[in-house]
C-alpha cells in the first residue's frame, strides 16, 4: 500500500489492489490499440458496408484536398455541406494531402483515430481511478462492436471519440480549463457534445458556488472548504501554457467555423431546417424505452443516488464535486444526445464509451474518502 498528499485536500491517500506495473501497463495498452486496428482492418468494408455516410463525409474532405473548396456538387451541394460542422472534412483533407485522397485512406485515419482513442481513455482512467488494473478492465468495454464500426466508417465519431478522450485526460491532470475548452472542440465536429460539454462546465465553475455554500450550511462541512489554490488544478508555469494554447486553439477553431457559417448564412438555414424536420417526428418516449434509453435512466439514477449519498459526507462530497461530478454530467450529457440521437454510429457512445466511463467513476466512488482518506491517481 502507497499513500501520497492529495492535490485537493491535506490527508492520505490510498493505492490497493492490483497494480500492473508500468511497463505491463505499457504493453497493454499496446495491445489494446493493437486490437482494434487489426478487427477492424479485417471488416474494413464490411461492418459496416461502403454506404452513404461515407460519401457524406469522405468528398467534401477529397474536394478540399484536391481542388481547395469544401463544395460538392456530385452530393447536390453545389455550395457545400452545412448540416453538420466542417472539422472533420478539414480533419480527413490533411491526411489526404500526405497519403492521397482514397477512401482506404480515410478509413486507415478513422481506425487510427479511434484506437488512439481508446489508448487515451484507458490512460485517463488509470488516472482516474488510480489503478491501472481496473483501467484496462474498463478499456476492456471499449472493444466493441460500436467501437470496430467506428473505426471503420468515415464518419465523425472517430474524431469525437479523440476530443472526448482528450479532454478527459486533461481533467485527471487536473487541468479543468483546457479540459473544458476540448469538450468544447466538438462543437467544429459534431454536436454530440455540446450537451455534455455545457454541462462539464457547469459542473466544473459550479463548484466554486456549491462548495463555498456546503461548507455554511452542513454541520461539518467548513473543515472541508477549498482553497483558492486549489480550484482548477496547479498553477505552474507549464500548465498555464498550456491551458493557454489548449483554449486560444479551440477558440480559433470556433471562430473560424463561425466565420464560414456566417458567411454561408442562407445554406445554413436551409440546411439545418432539412435536418429539424427530418429528425423531429421522433418520439422521445419511444427513444427512453428502447436499450439506450433505459441505459440512460440507470446511469442519471447512479448518479443521483451518489449525489444523495455523498451530500451527507463532506470529505466525500468535496472531492466528489471537484473531481467526479463533472464527468458524471458529461458523460450523461453524451449519453443522452445518443439515446434521442438514435442513430446506429451512436452504440460507440450509449454501449462502449459511456459505460466504461460510469465503471470508472463507480470505482472512484467506492474509493472516496469519507473518513478522510482516497486512492491514488497514479502519474503515468
């Protein structure tokens, strides 16, 4: 058993259980992205099929490698595409300057956009949790089939699974602000985050309100209150460069999508109002009664019986509230876009990604320190 100091408050820390070394970790986490480049590349185009998705969002990418525009008059749209963000066209285009403009190219991109994905998650997670062991067990839910059709279809969950990975990793570190600005990245991708990325940053700046008011007015929550210091993470020269540079790129990422939108104003409503029609004769009840939907319920009632749980124990409930309760709502946030969503590309979320995550934070919770101790987040 190893103790440390906690970042977040003077008291012991905790690491039990097993703990596979760092090299084993290493070559695990090898063998994982291994894994799934290899099941994918041996259903390359047959789970799923070529279809169109990919002609979507594989010739807008080929037109701007090749001929320098985002317009695709062979999909009847001589203007462009604006029912979806451009990201991920400017995203496929790069590699297609380098490697040519084929769709075995944009598949070979996705595959290893989504493995590399899932390398991060487990590596947030063994920050997570503070136990690598318990981190691939939980990478073990990401080899999927959600997560093998990811890999294999040229569309944008790939990349969101990257954002979605990053930023996580960004929060084990600590790093609150930037984490909050890489949710935020996918706004130039796909909206499947923009739900829970609001509410990551609600849960995260939020906190400087619920803590302050916990510590007044339950009996024993004062010793709990944070310091300033301590709200977002250390402050040392290294991080604040690069909370910097994390926000100052999302923020030009925005912009520039902002201005090409804008600019194509008229396309854009014409666009979206295909979309609005298309997707609203959906019937939400019937979303919440299907797997995804009950999936759904059970993870808002997890979460709501942690929140009841923990109010009544203050050393618990700080580092609840700094370190889970965001996650918890982004996770539930991504849960809930892929329930009413109802798209097949969207199992990656509701059957892989957010379960693994709830594993991970169900495992936190059982490690929170309600007498004052918790487990460490190994530096990695």
């Amino acid at each position: 058993m190893k103790t440390r100091t906690g970042p977040l408050m003077d008291e012991p820390i905790v690491r039990s259980g097993w703990d596979p070394s760092p090299i084993l970790f290493g070559l695990c986490l090898s063998l994982l992205f291994v894994t799934i480049v290899l099941v994918a590349r041996a259903n390359v185009f047959t789970f799923p099929l070529p279809n169109e998705d990919d002609n979507s969002f594989f010739l807008p990418a080929w037109s701007l490698a090749v001929h320098g525009t985002l317009r695709a008059p062979v999909l009847n749209a001589p203007g462009g595409i604006f029912w979806m963000p451009h990201g991920f066209y400017v995203w496929l285009a790069l590699f297609f300057r380098v490697f040519g403009p084929t769709i075995e190219v944009a598949r070979t991109v996705c595959q290893l956009t989504t493995a590399t994905a899932a390398v991060l998650l487990v590596l947030a997670y063994s920050r997570m949790s503070g136990s690598r062991g318990f981190a691939l067990l939980c990478g073990a839910l990401l080899v999927s089939p959600g997560m093998i059709y990811t890999a294999n279809i040229v569309r944008l969950e790939s990349p969101m699974l990257l954002i979605f990975a990053t930023a996580l990793l960004l929060h084990s570190y600590e790093r609150r602000l930037a984490a909050t600005a890489m949710f935020f990245l996918g706004v130039v991708v796909h909206p499947a985050l923009v739900l829970g990325a609001s509410l990551y940053a609600v849960g995260i700046f939020g906190g400087d309100v619920v803590l302050p008011w916990y510590s007044r007015s339950v009996p024993g929550g004062s010793s709990m209150a944070p310091d300033a210091s301590s709200n977002h993470g250390t402050s040392s020269l290294g991080a604040r460069i690069l909370t910097i540079l994390v926000v100052a790129s999302v923020a030009a990422a925005i912009a520039l999508e902002g201005i090409y939108v804008l600019h194509n104003l008229q396309l854009f409503h014409q666009h979206m109002a295909f979309q609005i029609a298309l997707k609203a004769g959906r019937d939400p009840i019937q979303n919440l009664i299907s797997m995804r939907g009950l999936l759904l319920i059970l993870e808002a009632v997890f979460a709501l019986g942690v929140v009841i749980v923990l109010y009544r124990h203050p050393h618990g409930w700080r580092v609840f509230v700094r370190e889970l309760l965001p996650v918890f709502l982004v996770a539930l946030g991504l849960s809930a876009y892929a329930t009413f969503g109802r798209e097949i590309p969207y199992n990656v979320y509701s059957y892989a990604v957010v379960p693994a995550t709830f594993c991970c934070l169900a495992y936190q919770v059982l490690s929170l320190p309600l007498t004052g101790t918790r487990r460490l987040q190994p530096r990695t």
